[in-house]
C-alpha cells in the first residue's frame, strides 16, 4: 500500500474550509485550509506525486485562487508533472 493511501483525503477538508469561507468570508476558514496543506508540505513525497493526490490538488486549487498565492498551488503541481513524466 503506497505511504499516500490515506493523506490524499485531506484535500477534502481543505475543499470543504476553502468553501466554507467563500460562503461566509471568515478568514479563519481559509486560514484552517492553509494549515492543512502546510501539514501536506511537509508529508513524504508521495502524497504528492502519485496519481491518487488529485483531491489535495483540488483543495490547494481553490485556496490558492482564494488567497491569491500562485505559490500554494506551484509545488504541488510541479510534483505531479515530474510524476506523469517518469
């Protein structure tokens, strides 16, 4: 079983934060998506770099658009480019 087979599910309640503050515009969602994804950054690659890391992208999609930050959204892309490459 890959190190990922479980972590991918976080890109649901990063979804789900970063819908929260879109409907209510509380920061504090979309502060709680960011943690998450900070916790992501720092998981072993393979949350990143397998083909069942798409729920994550999801989720670091929409709080990148929210917040603005192209950077939120770079890294993981990037890992999943390499990946498809190999």
């Amino acid at each position: 079983m890959p190190s990922c087979a479980l972590r991918w599910s976080l890109g649901y309640p990063v979804a789900f934060l970063a819908h929260l503050h879109m409907r209510t515009g509380d920061a504090a969602y979309l502060d709680g998506a960011e943690r998450i994804l900070g916790f992501v950054a720092r998981c072993h690659d393979d949350v990143r770099n397998t083909i069942i890391a798409h729920k994550i992208m999801w989720g670091a999609s929409l709080v990148g658009s929210l917040a603005g930050q192209a950077r939120v959204l770079m890294h993981p892309v990037r890992s999943i480019v390499r990946w498809n490459r190999r």
